[in-house]
C-alpha cells in the first residue's frame, strides 16, 4: 500500500512491509548478504529462508546466527518473518596488510635479502641463540629464559585464522610447524600453497620460527643488524626465533589470494566456529578433532556495538571453549576509539605495536643506504607505534590491552624462499603474543584459558616504552612471559570483566575512563610532546555542523640544529579522524588535511559526521626532541538546517520517498542523517537507495556514513525514488532527515 505522509503530489512516503512494488521487481535479482542473530533450533528459519530464494552459507553452532544470501526484493519478507530478530549485514573484512611508513615507508613485505644457496638450517638449541638476537622481534617479551628452560610451546596447537600459508619457507619447514589446516575460501589453492598471500606465513613464523638463515655475502642487512643489533647475528646467519619456536600452527585460510577482495564476516565467523568444533571433538576423544588452544586473529573491522555484536562474541565463544584469543588491534592509529573489531570483545587479547628504534633503522638502512636509519630515526626510545590503533572502545572500556613489537618486524613469506622480509603492523605484533600464550598454556596445561589471558595482561610493563604514552595508546605494556608464570603458578583469577556502556559515547568517555569531550570552541596547549607521543582532543560534532576549522600556532622544538643530519626537520604529526568509533576501512576514517607533517596552519574539515571527532597531535616520531605548539578547534552551524522532510522509522522498515526531476538540472544531491549516529553506543544503521526514472539502484548511501550521501551530475529527469532503510535500529526506531538538493536548492 502506498501511504500518503502529506507531503503535497511531489513528494510522498510509502511505507514498504511485503507488497509487491516497481523498486523491489527491479532488483530481484541482486542478493543481499546477511547475518541474523536468532536462537536455536534453526529449521524453521532455514525453511523462511529457502522459500525467500535465499540460502544459507554458514549455521553457527557456537553462536546463535546463521549467515544468508537473500534476494533483495524479499528483504520485506525476511524482516517480518523474524521479528526483533538482529540483522546485520555481512560485510566485507579487509585483508590484512603492513603498515607503511612515512611518506610510502617500507612496502608491505619488504625483501630485505636474498639467502645465498638456500642456506638454511633448524635450531636445535635454543640455548645457543645470543641475547641479542630475540631482540629482532621479541623485544620486552621474556622469553629467552623460558626457552632455555624447555618452555617453547611444544604440544601447543595455535589456529592462525589468516590467509593460509605458503609452503617451503626454512622459518616453518624446517622443524614442520605446520601440522594441518582447513580452506574457507574455496578457490582450490587449498591452506598450503606457493599462490596463497603471504601475510599467514608471515604470521605464522613470528609464532614458531626456529631457523638459522644465512645472510651470504656481507651487504647493508648484515651491516645494519651489527650495528643495531650487535651480537644478533650467529656468524653470518640471522636468527629467527618465534615466541614459541616448538608450537604447531593449523593454518585457516579465510582470505583469497587477491588480498584486495578481503573476505566475508561471515566467513570468519565460521572459521572461529570450527575451530572450536575441532578442540570439542579432540575433547570428546572423536576421529579428526584437534586440540587447539590458542587463536590468532591479525585481522579486523569496524563495528557498531562494541563487545556485543557477533564478531566480538564469537571471540566471547573460543575462551568459553578453553582457547585463548589474540587480536591484532588495527593499524588506524594514531587516533582514539580506532580499535578494530573483535578486537574490541570482552574475551580476547587486544595487541597494539611498539615501534623500537632498531627495527625501524634497519628497514630505513636497507631501503636507502647504511647509516640512513639512525637519521631517519634519530630518538633512541621505543614509541607506541603511530598507525598502533588507539582506544578507547565506544563503551568506555580502555584498550588496547599489551602491545608488542610491531615495527620492523624479521621474517619470511614475501618474495621468493630465499628472502628475508621486513614487515610493520599490529598483524606482526599479535602472533608474538599468540606465542607467549603457548609457552604458559604449555608450562600450565590445567589453567584456564581466561587465567592465561588475564595473566599475560597483568604481566604487562609500560617500562620499556618512552616518556608521554598512556594506557591508551600501549595498554598495559609488554606482556612478561616469565612474570605471566608466577600469575599462574599464584592462581590467577580467570573472571572477565565487561561494561553495559551508555547510549551516549561521550558519557561512557567521561564515566569509564575519565575523558571529557570538548564543545564550541577550544584552544589547548600541547606541552611538551616526545617523539610519537600524542594530545588529543574529543571534540563534539553536532548535526547542524557545517565545518570545523583546526588551527595550529606557537609552534616550538627544543631539537635546534641546523647542522644535524637527520632525515626530517622537527615536526607536528597531525591526523583528524571523524566520529566513526572502531576502525574503519584497513587504516581509519581520516580527512585528508594535505601534508600531516607541519608546523603550524589552519585546516578546515566541512560537513563532519556528527559524533566524536578526534584532533589528534603527535610530536612526529622522526624528531629527535620534544615539540609544543597550540591547538584550536572550533564549528560553524547553518543558521536554519533545511531538510526536505523527516520522520521516525522503526527497525527494518523501509520508505520510499518520489522525487522529481525536472529537464534540465544538472546536479542532485541526496542527504540522509539520523539521530542514532555514531556518538551513541550502539550505533543505528541506516541506508539510503536511491532509484533512477529506470529503476537503476545507486547504493553509495548504504554505507556506515552519517549523514549517507549521493550526489549524480546531470540526472535523468523523471521520477526519482529514495528508499530509506532502518536495516539495523538496536533501539527499535530511530529519526530520520532527508535533504534532496537540486542544483543547490533544496526540495521542500
């Protein structure tokens, strides 16, 4: 039925449950891809689903959803048959990729040398490996000592959930680390295999390398690592030692060998499903059950409920099952609230990244010439990392929760067998943690999975990091391997802390950890900012905002030389990140300010998502010495927003809104805000379609954006048809406004 909202012949609202319609017979042949949350037992769903059209990819059994492709025009249908049930979309989880460095940095993968006659061999000592060594990757870990005593992870089983591996690699082939794994992808390359990408590898060796690689003739490596690492190296040999040298890797390949295609949450969800399947069938003594008992997970996305939607709980669901959960925390940093999801779960282990002084040297020496990386880096103290995401969560909950190396990092995977690689990233950080955890699940085989988890959180030091980082740039620290034993051996409680959070992210700011977010206009002094070290500013963007104009003055550096060599005069890194909470895309929602190396400027931002944005100013972490300058934030309102209409619209329902075109007009934008934006927690998602006289759907307003735009140069005239989408309200309704502009003049 086509409802009248009486907004004259122009413009009229049709409310759409399950009649027939031009919109939906259109598009019946394009599928959407969901998750809906519902309990158990499924027939009755599966059976909806079928005769909708649509199939069921995956059934959960560990958390109550089940993944479908339903056709678009029985959407309608879905949302009745279920009810209150949650439906989320099944979005795509980018590919994990290295971080790259400043101004392009270190490629992701970086071959730093290529291995003379394929020389190669296993350590079957580890007592032997100099003290310098294991500070090429495990820098703050402590687990040399542990090692040396027989902690190595050995009968440990660690699920990496990655992009399978890559066979013939020394760093995993050479004590066989890789004992099975399982293929989602389903493109035929199968969990081991030469096309696969190589970033599981990559993973995988940091957890249980144990080889000796020959560096052949001396060149800028070899140089690079005694002058940096002296002592690291074994003769000409480099050394490299995982967390957990004697663990077994079971390898679950989630990602395609095309890295740009990502992979499916749902995809995900089903891997961590059934690895907790196979630890339950190894329990219950039944043919092809596996007795993992840690996961790695250097992957992640954006969320709009922090710790409670299906991806933070399916993390809730392995430490249930006896498996400890590490997560690579993001690389959208250097702002606040960037965490990516499940990073963000209750239950896991949250892993950020050190950036020490030697790893980013060598890669600098190796890129450019010997020498380079001491300019390039001139302070010698160890940073967070500045793409290391930040928290807090949406819910006030602080994060990360440890951090470890993640700069530089040493291993193999990229290029040929023969390479060695250099990679940076919280990907390359998390599977050092996923190693101390086997090495106390080892020494502990009767602790809890949360005591394991809890102990290395507590075991944490700040100490090695430099002057200025929080607890929520570095969380704890550095996990301490051997302290995390005496956690154990003291019975550690195994109880998991969660938080309800407010609707409102500024309140959960202020009330869980004491952050207050500013209004109106500002003006803030940094002090004295250390190399990385950050202020930031929450600033409270309101609906009516028009732009925000960022200034920075008075800047000042107590590094003065004119003679230095270093590689970058003293600097203010400055980012900008809009309300968007979690991380968004591989590397944040930023605006593009120009260079965010500076000095000072203004800087303007129009037309900001209303919520919490993020000023966020960091001594830049090539300086040598401390910097200061002056902050100012203030925002502009329209005198008399003008909408084209508005409304209330309750979870699933849909409306249609006619718009007409007149010949002749050479620009149409559509604009869609809601009330329910990103500064509440949860956060609604609302869609905008919009349908040409021909019923082509243009979908770029069904995104995570709020307000959700389209803009089209030159629109057919005729009737347009925007369909608003309440397609996941957790509250149960949300308001809406929607702001048609014809050549800049809105349709009233």
């Amino acid at each position: 039925m086509w409802k009248s909202r009486g907004f004259g012949a122009a413009l009229v609202a049709v409310v759409l449950l399950n009649c027939p319609g031009p919109v939906r017979a259109q598009s019946s042949q394009q599928f959407e891809s969901v998750i809906i949350e519902t309990a158990k037992p499924y027939t009755k769903l599966m059976s909806d689903i079928k005769a909708l059209g649509g199939s069921v990819k995956y059934q959960y059994k560990y958390v109550d959803a089940v993944a479908a492709n339903i056709p678009r025009n029985a959407m309608p249908a879905l949302r009745t048959l279920i009810g209150p049930a949650n439906l989320i979309k099944d979005v795509t989880v980018p590919a994990p990729r290295g971080a790259a460095g400043r101004q392009g940095g270190v490629p992701s993968g970086q071959n730093l040398a290529s291995i003379s006659g394929r020389s190669a061999s296993l350590i079957s000592d580890l007592s032997t490996v100099p003290a310098a060594a294991y500070l090429l990757n495990n820098l703050g870990l402590n687990v040399r000592d542990l090692h040396a005593r027989g902690f190595t992870g050995a009968g440990v089983v660690v699920a990496v959930v990655d992009s399978g591996v890559r066979p013939n690699y020394p760093v995993l082939d050479e004590d066989h680390s890789v004992i099975g794994g399982v293929d989602f992808v389903g493109d035929g390359l199968g969990f081991s295999n030469s096309q696969n990408d190589p970033h599981g590898t990559f993973v995988s060796g940091l957890i249980s390398g144990n080889t000796r690689l020959s560096l052949g003739n001396p060149g800028d490596l070899a140089g690079s690592i005694q002058q940096h690492f002296p002592g690291a190296l074994i003769g000409s040999d480099l050394p490299l030692i995982g967390t957990a040298p004697s663990a077994s890797i079971y390898a679950v390949r989630v990602f395609g060998a095309n890295a740009l295609l990502g992979a499916p949450e749902s995809r995900i969800i089903a891997a961590i499903d059934y690895i907790i399947d196979l630890r339950q069938k190894f329990l219950r003594r039944e043919p092809g059950g596996v007795n993992i008992q840690i996961c790695n997970l250097s992957l992640g996305n954006a969320t709009l409920y922090a710790g409670r939607d299906v991806f933070d709980r399916s993390v809730d669901a392995l430490l249930a099952n006896g498996i400890v959960t590490v997560i690579a925390a993001g690389d959208a940093g250097p702002s606040g609230l960037t965490v990516a999801s499940p990073a963000t779960s209750f239950s896991g282990i949250a892993v950020g990244s050190a950036s020490a002084a030697a790893n980013e040297r060598v890669e600098q020496d190796v890129l450019n010439f010997l020498g380079y990386g001491k300019q390039y880096r001139p302070s010698d103290a160890t940073q967070v990392a500045w793409f290391s995401a930040r928290g807090p969560n949406a819910d006030g909950r602080a994060a990360p929760d440890v951090i470890a190396n993640g700069e530089g990092n040493f291993g193999q995977g990229y290029g040929s067998a023969n390479d060695v690689s250099i990679n940076s990233g919280t990907s390359f950080s998390a599977p050092l943690v996923a190693g101390v955890a086997a090495l106390l699940r080892q020494a502990f085989p009767s602790a809890g999975a949360a005591q394991i988890r809890n102990a290395i959180i507590a075991s944490a030091s700040p100490a090695l990091t430099g002057t200025g980082f929080t607890f929520l740039d570095r969380g704890t620290g550095f996990p301490d391997a051997q302290k995390a034993i005496s956690l154990l051996a003291a019975n550690i409680s195994g109880s998991i802390s969660t938080s309800k959070g407010h609707k409102d992210v500024a309140k959960n700011l202020k009330q869980g950890i004491g952050l207050p977010v500013s209004y109106r206009s500002v003006l803030q002094s940094t002090g004295n900012l250390a190399p990385g070290q950050r202020l930031e500013i929450l600033y409270n963007i309101s609906q009516d905002t028009s732009k925000v104009v960022i200034s920075l003055s008075n800047f000042n550096a107590s590094f003065n030389n004119p003679t230095s060599q270093n590689a970058f005069p003293e600097e203010i890194f400055l980012e900008v990140h809009s309300a968007k909470t979690s991380q968004i895309g591989s590397f944040g929602d930023y605006f593009d300010l120009g260079d965010p190396f500076t000095t000072g400027g203004t800087f303007t931002v129009n037309n900001p998502e209303s919520g919490v944005m993020r000023v966020t100013v960091s001594g830049s972490w090539t300086n040598a010495g401390k910097v200061s300058a002056t902050v100012g934030v203030s925002s502009f309102s329209e005198s008399v927003p003008k909408v084209t209409t508005g409304g209330h619209i309750q979870n699933h329902e849909q409306i249609v809104f006619p718009i007409t075109i007149s010949p002749g007009v050479s620009r149409a934008d559509f604009l869609l805000m809601f009330r329910e934006d990103w500064g509440n927690y949860p956060t609604s998602d609302l869609d905008m379609i919009v349908y040409d006289p021909n019923l082509n759907a243009h979908t770029e307003g069904a995104s995570l954006n709020d307000p959700e735009t389209f803009t089209i140069a030159n629109p057919a005239p005729g009737t347009w048809l925007v369909l608003i989408d309440g397609f996941n309200i957790a509250s149960g309704s949300d308001k809406f406004e929607l702001r048609v502009s014809l050549d800049g003049k809105v349709v009233r």
